[in-house]
C-alpha cells in the first residue's frame, strides 16, 4: 500500500469539490469561483509533475457532475500454468485491458478489449479482484480508477497486431518479463496466479 503525498490529497480534493460546485451551483459568482478553484487544483498537479497545464486540465478537469473513480478491466487468460501477457508499443508487457467504456459492461468490456489487444476470443468467468488503483500502481494518478481483474477462458482466435500492441505470449509465474507496472505490477500477476489455481477464490477488494 501506498500513501498519497499530502499536495496531491489536497489537489484532488480540490478538483472534485470544484467539479461539485460547477455542477450544482446556481450563482454565476460562486461558477467562477469553482472554475477558479479548479484551475489552481490544475496548478498544483503541474507545479509537482512534469506534465503541462494543458495536459493536466484535459486528464483532470473535463468531466461534469459528481466526481468517481474510472474504472479499468484487466483479463486473466491461462494456458499450461502459464499467464498471458500482451506486449505494449513501448516494450511493456501487461494483462490485456483497459478503460471500461460508456454502454459497455465489466463482462463485455473484458471480452472485447481481449479481442482487440490479444485476437482472442474469450468467456468472462470469475472476478478476481477490485482494487483501487492508488494503492498499488505507480505512478500516482491525479483521479481515482477502479481496477478489476477477470479470470477468463479462451474459446477461439488468435494475436493479430493491433494499434495498441505488438505481440502476445503466455509467461510462467517465475520468468515474468518487463510489466508496465503502471497497469499491473508483478504483486497483481501473482495474485491471478492465486486465483487460477484456486477454485474456490474468493474476489478481494479494497
């Protein structure tokens, strides 16, 4: 587990009381000064990182409404006590995945991300786990995401290159290649290893 430096606390609590009060404010005074309150939330993560002003407002303050965390799906697929990895532009290895999208399920957005980053076909079976990302992936992120991991069963198909990765390959629990630990680290691996053999898993969650 990982503790949040106190200047991003505050910088995320900022933006989302901001976001609130642009959302459900009414007086034209106090929008401006959520607006406001926003751009100095913006500000902090900036001044701190190495990221642009620019490129924090579009991660950090383009959404309306109340605040939640996005949430990410991250499939499990075995073969032979082996897991299978999907090889990044970068040279990063992680677990096919990626953001839940709008109108798409937890099972369907599995599905359809292991197609199109890894070629297969698959059933979703089992939930693994539910993890809240800040408390183990780095780097920190300045909005909260909900990871979910799927233990899922291959029924057809085969890797085709794709936009987002240049290869897939199954890799024993021993001789793990490169993670982009930013998606999942060497821990997060490990516990789907835990799960596939386990057939009375029960999901953790934070």
């Amino acid at each position: 587990m990982q503790t949040k430096e106190k200047w991003l606390n505050w910088a995320i609590e900022l933006q989302s009381l901001a976001q609130a009060g642009l959302a459900y404010g009414k007086d034209n005074y106090d929008l401006e000064r959520y607006q406001r309150i926003r751009e100095i939330a913006a500000e902090i993560i900036a001044q701190h990182t190495d990221l642009s002003f620019a490129k924090v407002t579009d991660l950090f303050c383009n959404e309306t409404g109340y605040q939640t965390p996005k949430l990410d799906t991250r499939a499990a697929i075995f073969q032979d006590d082996k897991i299978l990895l999907v090889r990044e532009n970068n040279g990063d290895w992680s677990l096919p995945g990626g953001w839940v999208d709008v109108n798409t399920s937890i099972k369907e957005n599995t599905i359809k991300e292991v197609k199109e980053e890894a070629g297969l076909d698959v059933t979703a079976d089992r939930i693994i786990a539910v993890q809240d990302r800040a408390k183990h992936n780095l780097p920190l992120y300045a909005y909260g995401i909900c990871k979910i991991f799927v233990l899922c069963s291959v029924i057809g198909g085969q890797f085709k290159q794709n936009i987002e990765t240049t290869e897939s390959a199954y890799f024993s629990e021993d001789d793990l290649p490169k993670l982009a630990t930013e998606k999942n680290n060497e821990a997060q691996i490990k516990m789907c290893f835990s799960a596939y053999r386990d057939k009375n898993w029960v999901p953790l969650f934070d």
